[in-house]
C-alpha cells in the first residue's frame, strides 16, 4: 500500500519495524494551544506532557484495535 505524506519542512523520517510490521516514523506536532473539548488546553501543559509521546503508535486514519489497546 502506498501512502503520501506533505509537508512544509524538511523531516527526518525513518522506518522501523516493530514485531515483523514496518512502520514510517516522523517528528510530529499532534495539538497546539486551543480549546479542546470545551476545555483551554495552554502550551505549558502541552510542553509537560509532551516528552510522554515519545515512542507511542499514532494512527492516521480510523483507530482501530492493535494488541488489545485502542488507539
């Protein structure tokens, strides 16, 4: 299956596979400040947590199950 991603920088994109299924893995801003879910969500608690992402499966499309968790 072929996929294409677009963007305006310049990434570092690699690939690793991750019990026998090959991954595209990218440095990713996935929220920015902003009302979210009718609460403010400030860029401080985004810079907190957002060490905690790191190495975590992002769907693109539809979550669906992978390995007993949803993502």
């Amino acid at each position: 299956m072929n996929r294409q991603m677009r963007t305006n920088e310049r990434l570092n994109l690699r690939h690793e596979t991750i019990d026998g299924t090959r991954y595209l893995v990218a440095p990713v801003v996935l929220v920015r400040e902003q009302v979210l879910n009718g609460e403010f969500l400030p860029a401080e608690e985004i810079e907190k947590s957002a060490p905690g992402w790191n190495d975590r499966t992002v769907v693109v499309h539809h979550p669906k199950q992978i390995r007993r968790i949803f993502a």
